[in-house]
C-alpha cells in the first residue's frame, strides 16, 4: 500500500537548484537581467530622440530658417553685391575720365565680373542653399497624427532590434537599421512597417538568460558606457544650433525682429547702389559729350 520510495529521503527535485546559494544567485541574474532591460530602453529611447531630431526636426528647423530669415539674407547678399559693383563701376570710370580715357563700359564690366567672382559665388550659393530647403519643404510628407504616432513607434521598435550600439559588429542588422533611419527621415510609414514584418524573426545572438552573474555584469557595463555616450550627443545636439533655433523660429515677434533688421541693411545697400548709378549715368553722359564737342571742334 506504500511505494517504494516513500520515506527514502527522496524529495521529487525537478532539477531547480533551491538551495540557499542557488536561490541568491538566481534571484541576482535575474536583477542583473533586469537592469540590462533596462539600459537597454533606455539607450533606444535615446537613439530614436536622436534620430527624430537629425531626420526630421532639424531639417524642419533648417526649412524654416530659410523661408521665414533666410529668403532675407539671400535678398541682402545681392543688395550688397549691387552695392559693391555700382561704387566700384562708377570708381572705375571716374579713373578713365581723370585719365582722360573714354570710359569702356564693357571692360569695366569684365573687370568688375573678375573682381567680384568671390562675392557672387557666395551668393549664388546661399541662393542655392535656399532653393534646396524650399525643395525640400515643398517634398516633404505630412503625415497625420496617427501616423505619425505609428512611425515612431516602429522606428523605436527596431532602433532596438536592429542599432550597432545593441548589436556591435552585425552588419546586416546595421544595414536594415540604414534603412529604418532612411523610411523616418521620409515619413515612409510603409516602408517602416514592411522592414518590421520582414525582420520579426530576428532574435537576440545572444540568449542573455544563459550567461553568468560575471557575464552579465560585463555587459551591464558596457551598455552604460553606450548610454553615456547616447545622453552626450543627445544634450550635444539640443543645447546647441540649428536645434536651439526652434522656439525663435515659432516666435514671430522675434522673426520680425530680425526680419526688420536685414530690411534696413537692405534698403541702404539700395540706396548706395542708386546713388552710385546715378554719378555713373552723369560721368559716362558727361564724357559722351565731352567727346562729341571735341569731334565737333
């Protein structure tokens, strides 16, 4: 009516070491385990702030700077130039008529196009610089707010599965993070969702639960270092410009501001440039008729 076994000492252990020591040293992997969870989150919502801010609010923030000061300055540079070219025109036909020279308006203008080479190509590349952020604006896809809400969440799903700071040394990880980086910067939720369905069955290389206390103490170090890293850059990139720009931007009393300010350096190249004209059209019609007179003489 009894078993065998029954009164043996034998306790039915399925294997779990209960024992005092290897019930501690369970309960502190499991701690460990815990907190490289928990780095681990926190480095990806690091990296994804990060992302969102180099793929998307800078870029904002860069556009518009361009529409609302930029189209400005842009404006100003080539008041400025005009400025420039006109005093100098008119300095060098004031030397041609002290030298008693007929003033050679196609030379001066040669000699005004070699003189002032860098001044236009500064211009033309903010008018460049300007072209491109208002194509840029003009491109760029509006998603909703669900949509976007949708975006980032992909996009901090795989930061954590697929970014070179959790996965040193995996290349295609690497490659499909490239990709995830790309589809945020565009707003292409599409493409977001596809990377996600098509890379559901990647799992961690390592299965942390099978490394020891010493192991996982190692790489607990590790992502701390990363983190610090992470945090760095991150205050790097909001403490400093474009990124500090953002509420100056948002602010049109400050816009104006400014806005007045590039105004009136504007209007006084103008004037100086008008002026200018003005003495140029005088001389050279002063030297046409100095010279008719001669001939008729």
């Amino acid at each position: 009516m009894f078993d065998d076994d029954a009164d043996t000492g034998n306790t039915g252990n399925n294997g779990n070491d209960t024992t005092p020591g290897g019930s501690h040293a369970a309960g502190e992997c499991r701690r460990l385990l815990a907190e490289i969870d928990r780095l681990r989150a926190r480095i990806t919502e690091g990296i994804v702030r990060i992302e969102e801010i180099e793929g998307q609010v800078i870029p904002q923030i860069r556009a518009d700077f361009w529409m609302k000061i930029g189209v400005w300055r842009v404006r100003l540079a080539k008041a400025e130039l005009a400025a420039r070219r006109a005093k100098r025109r008119y300095a060098l036909a004031q030397a041609a008529a002290n030298r008693g020279s007929a003033v050679d308006a196609d030379q001066i203008d040669k000699a005004l196009d070699e003189e002032l080479a860098v001044w236009r190509e500064r211009v033309q590349t903010q008018s460049r610089q300007l072209n491109t952020w208002l194509s840029w604006r003009s491109a760029t896809t509006r998603l909703g707010s669900s949509s976007a809400k949708e975006l980032k969440r992909l996009f901090r799903k795989l930061a954590r599965r697929f970014h070179p700071d959790l996965h040193p040394g995996d290349a295609q990880r690497a490659e499909y993070y490239a990709m995830a980086q790309r589809a945020l910067a565009s707003g292409d939720l599409d493409m977001m969702r596809a990377l996600d369905v098509a890379t559901a069955d990647m799992t961690e290389d390592v299965q942390l639960d099978r490394l020891g206390a010493d192991e996982l103490r190692f790489e607990i170090d590790m992502l701390r270092d990363r983190l610090h890293a992470v945090e760095q850059r991150l205050d790097r990139l909001t403490s400093t410009e474009p990124y500090t720009l953002r509420e100056r931007l948002a602010d049109a009393e400050w816009v104006s501001g400014q806005v007045t300010v590039i105004r009136d350096r504007i209007d006084a190249h103008e004037a100086v440039r008008r002026r200018y004209d003005e003495r140029y059209k005088r001389l050279a019609g002063d030297m046409g008729n100095a010279i008719g007179s001669h001939r008729a003489s």
